[in-house]
C-alpha cells in the first residue's frame, strides 16, 4: 500500500497565459471593416496617434463587439471556492478544470495568508473587512489544517478501499486547490475585471472576495502587456467593458 501524501498548504494562486491571439491590432482591423474596408495587420499600426484614437472612442463609446476578435487562455491553479465564483461568468469565457472523477487529486489546500483580513463588519452588501484580534490568524489556520487533514485521510481511505474517484470526491473541501484553463476575449476580460478586482479609476466600485481578485489581479498583468492601449483606454473610461 502507498504511503499517505502530506497535504500542503498555500495562500497563493498562479496564473500563467499559455496562448493568446490578443493585440491592440487585432481590435483595430476588426473595427476598421465597418469605415473603411478590409486593411492588412500591417497597414493597422503605420499611424500610432489615430490606432491610439480609435481605442479610445470604441471604449468611451462602448463599441464592444471588435475586442470579441481576440482569444486569451490562462492556466489558473486556485481553491476550488475560487472557481465557483470564476463560473458565473459565462458570456465569452470556456473552461476545462482538473476532473475528480478521472484522476487522484492532490492534498494541496488554501490558507490565509498573515495580511488576509478575516472578520466581517456589517450586513450583506454593505460590509467591510477588518483584521481579527491577534492570534486569530493562527486559530483559522490551525482549524483548516485540522478539517484538511481529516478529510483527506477519508477520502484516501474510501480510494483503498476501492470507492469510486467520483464517490470519495465529496468528502473533500472547497478550500482544495483545482486548476483550470480559461479561454476568454478581451472584452470578456474586461467585463471580468469589472467586478473582480478593486480599482481607483473605477466608476462603479466593486467589492470582490480577495482570492479571486488575486486571480484577476495576475490576469490583468498579462492582459496589459498584450493590449496596451486597450488597457489604458479600459483605465481611462471608468474600468466599464464596452
């Protein structure tokens, strides 16, 4: 019989852009068809100022429909509980995570890290975060540690005994790291950023749980660096998706 696996703990979340077709260029050649015809790519960026231009108007004005011409896919590893709220967006975006059913899963599990803020002031949507008294970090961590390795020593116990992946699965919980692709456009993305992330330029101010705002916040990063001016003009605008 295999010797049990350790469970580890983290409070980080990776995301790593495996594939893109996703430019400025791209947006632009999309746009143009409706003014001025078809364009090579390589006519697009000869006039930086008016590429710059247009951008902007598309995104003040909200013309979305050119930045569906673009495709991003992340491979994301995050608690489980991360992906629950990652698949209510749906609209532009595809996913493929890691299948209980077909594979043993790993005993990686989530704990906060020393500067999560972990007590909840005020009633539902209309509440704030605060950091605890001392020593409650360490008692949270402690309990998830404890939940953790009791479930997982169960859910191996049920695989000896021969229960079915799918079966055994169910004693696991949430707080168990996953990983997925997610394959989306920028303006899925934005729409995306929109409500996960926390942002000073933001018309519409959200308040996203901190671990998916993590996500989000990696995304971003790799989004910006694609999509320069797309970036500036979603920053300029108020952060709304077109």
């Amino acid at each position: 019989m295999p010797e049990p696996l350790e469970p580890t703990f983290r409070s980080s979340m990776t995301v790593e852009l495996v594939k893109h077709t996703a430019s400025d260029a791209d947006v632009l050649f999309a746009a143009r068809v409706s003014t001025v015809g078809e364009q090579s790519l390589d006519e697009i960026g000869k006039d930086p100022e008016r590429s710059k231009g247009l951008i902007n108007y598309l995104m003040r004005e909200r013309h979305g429909s050119p930045w569906e011409h673009t495709s991003m896919t992340f491979l994301i590893s995050a608690p489980i509980f991360v992906f629950r709220e990652f698949h209510r967006h749906r609209a532009g975006w595809s996913y493929n995570e890691s299948s209980g059913r077909y594979r043993e899963l790993e005993p990686v599990f989530y704990w906060p890290s020393a500067d999560r803020k972990l007590v909840q002031q005020g009633k539902p949507g209309h509440y704030t975060f605060v950091d605890g008294p001392p020593g409650m970090h360490d008692f949270t961590c402690v309990q998830m540690e404890i939940a953790y390795r009791e479930a997982y020593s169960a859910y191996e116990q049920m695989l000896a005994a021969g229960v079915a992946r799918e079966v055994a699965r169910s004693v696991l919980p949430v707080g168990l790291y996953s990983t997925q692709y997610a394959t989306c456009n920028a303006r899925s993305l934005m729409h995306f950023l929109s409500l996960r992330t926390t942002h000073p330029d933001a018309k519409v101010k959200s308040h996203p749980q901190r671990e998916i705002e993590m996500v989000a916040e990696q995304m971003e990063t790799h989004w910006a660096k694609l999509m320069p001016l797309t970036h500036a003009a979603f920053n300029a605008n108020g952060r709304v998706a077109p």
